[in-house]
C-alpha cells in the first residue's frame, strides 16, 4: 500500500473520480459529471477538487471546496463535498484530504471554514455548534 497523496483534480484524472462523485450523489450522470467537473479544473473560478490516491492507485477520495469572496483579505473557506473510501480505515483519507484544502485555503489568506449543512433537529445543531466552537455547554454537576 503506497503513501496517500493529495493533488488537485485535472482532466485526465475526471472520469477516474465519477465513481467517488457518484457516491455524493448516485444520479449524477457521466456528462453531467464531466462538463461540471472539467469546468471546476480548467476554469479558474473559485471552486476546486482535490484527489487522494495511495501512491499510484485508484482514486480514494475526494473534496470539493470554494473560497467565497475570493478576493477578499480574508476569504472564507467553505467545504462543499467530501468523501473517502477505504476498506476499513478512511478516516485518514478524509483528514489528509481536509489537510490539503486547508492548507490550500490558508495560502490564499483564509481565516474561517464554512460547512453548510441541512436543517436537522436541535441534538444535530447543538453538536454542529459544538464542533464549530461557537457553543460551550456547562453545569454545576
């Protein structure tokens, strides 16, 4: 098993990372995934994609990012997607995934992420919260 290793997406490597897109989302189409996915690598914008493979095998993961403002002083970065397959431990590709775009995001002066997620119930926004740090829990017992 060789060393994982994090790059940003380029065309050749877009149809390779259809099947990681389509476990974000099972009805993405090969087109539809090809002309977004092509536009995000080739277009310069604001959004990128970012691959993990173990040395030179198949790709294990995948994250989508946007720096929103990105001409800001201090964009913000906002994690849009991100998946990681492994057989029995893909908690280490998710985090050297987030590594990778953190760093990305930290050179381009970001100081915040933003990870939008769905309206659930209160348990889900209060652990949300807790994980974002702007909500501390206390008692006297």
């Amino acid at each position: 098993m060789g060393q994982l290793r994090v790059t940003g997406l380029c065309a050749e490597e877009v149809d390779e990372a259809l099947v990681l897109a389509q476990l974000l989302d099972p009805g993405l189409g090969v087109e539809a995934w090809r002309a977004d996915a092509l536009a995000v690598c080739t277009g310069g914008g604001p959004e990128s994609i970012v691959l993990a493979r173990r040395g030179a095998g198949p790709v294990c993961g995948f994250g989508r990012y946007r720096l929103d403002d990105p001409d800001a002083e201090h964009p913000t970065l906002r994690l849009l997607k991100l998946v990681a397959f492994d057989l029995t431990r893909p908690g280490p590709i998710a985090t050297a995934l987030v590594d990778e775009i953190l760093q990305r995001a930290r050179a381009r002066g970001c100081e915040a992420v933003r990870i939008d997620a769905a309206l659930t119930g209160p348990a889900q926004t209060v652990d949300l919260a807790i994980a974002g740090g702007v909500c501390r829990l206390h008692s006297v017992f």
